[in-house]
C-alpha cells in the first residue's frame, strides 16, 4: 500500500494553490483505492466514489 498523495485543484482567479486538493490512497501509484476531494485544504473531505469508471 501506498501514502496518501495530494494535488492541487486549480482556483480560477488565484495566483497560488489555494485550498481545493484531490486526495488519493491504497492500492498502488497508478491505481489508488480511494479518492476523495477537499474544497478547504482537509477541513472536510468528499468521497469520490466512481473515480475509476
């Protein structure tokens, strides 16, 4: 199993990374198990259920 990986969401209008991240985990590095998105830099996250289909 791999660590959770983080990347940035681009915010229009922001010259830096702002707060919204995808964040995934598990399974391997080109095929995560779980996927989720954060709008405000891991105060709250939501699932991203069907990240593979």
């Amino acid at each position: 199993m791999i660590p959770p990986r983080e990347y940035t969401v681009k915010t229009p209008g922001l010259n830096h990374r702002g707060e919204r991240r995808i964040v995934v985990g598990g399974g391997t590095k080109t095929d995560p198990d779980v996927w989720y998105y954060t709008s405000d830099h891991f105060e709250s996250f939501c699932s991203i259920p069907d990240a593979e289909d």
